[in-house]
C-alpha cells in the first residue's frame, strides 16, 4: 500500500465526495461495510480518511457509491491518522490523542446514523 504522508485536498475532497455519494444514494455505514469482510467502525473510519482498505474492499465500496478508479485507488492510500497540530508531548499521550482523534469522527458518525434510523 501506498503511504500519504499529508492531509491534502485531495483527502478533503475524496471524503466529500463519498459523504455527498452516501448520502444521495441513502446508503448507511452498514450498507457500506456489508460485503467487504470488515468490521463496520473500521470502513467508516476508512471512508473518513482514517485507515486504508484492501484492494477488493475499496472497489466494492467504489461501485457502491459509483466513485471512479482514481478515488477507488486513494482508498487505499495508508494516511496521515489523526491531526498534527499543536507541540509534540510525551509519546503516550501523543498515541492517545491520535486514538482520539482517529476514532471520535468514527464513533460520531456511527451513533448520528443510529439516532437517526
């Protein structure tokens, strides 16, 4: 797998496109996550540009939400988890606040879709 060593504009516009692609075809996290192998907090954390996906699993969530072969290829980016802002701490903490970070869009996304449904 490719390593992404930044958050770009690309990240920012691939999650847009599957947020805006998601929410058009009313699929759910679940709807997403069905089929690949995956557990489902891991492919919503992948589709929020915190994990990559195997090959397979990003073109079946590619034909999904329709998503063209580039966009299918940078699901499978290794990205930058979390965000680095702020002054490095002591390393503990740091993967701590990266867990955080990684997980709290995740954890939100999941539970606005349940308390929506």
């Amino acid at each position: 797998m490719k390593q992404s060593s930044v958050y770009n504009e690309v990240s920012i516009a691939l999650i847009t496109e599957i947020l805006h692609a998601k929410a058009s075809k009313r699929l759910s996290w679940q709807d997403l996550a069905d089929g690949t192998g995956l557990g489902l907090a891991y492919v919503t954390a992948a589709l929020l540009g915190q994990q990559p996906l195997p090959e397979k699993s990003a073109k079946l969530i590619g034909e999904k939400l329709e998503l063209d072969t580039e966009m299918v290829a940078l699901l499978q980016v290794i990205p930058l988890s979390g965000r680095l802002i702020g002054v490095p701490r002591e390393p503990h903490i740091n993967r701590l606040d990266e867990t955080i970070q990684i997980c709290c869009c995740t954890l939100k996304a999941l539970a606005d879709e349940h308390v929506a449904a």
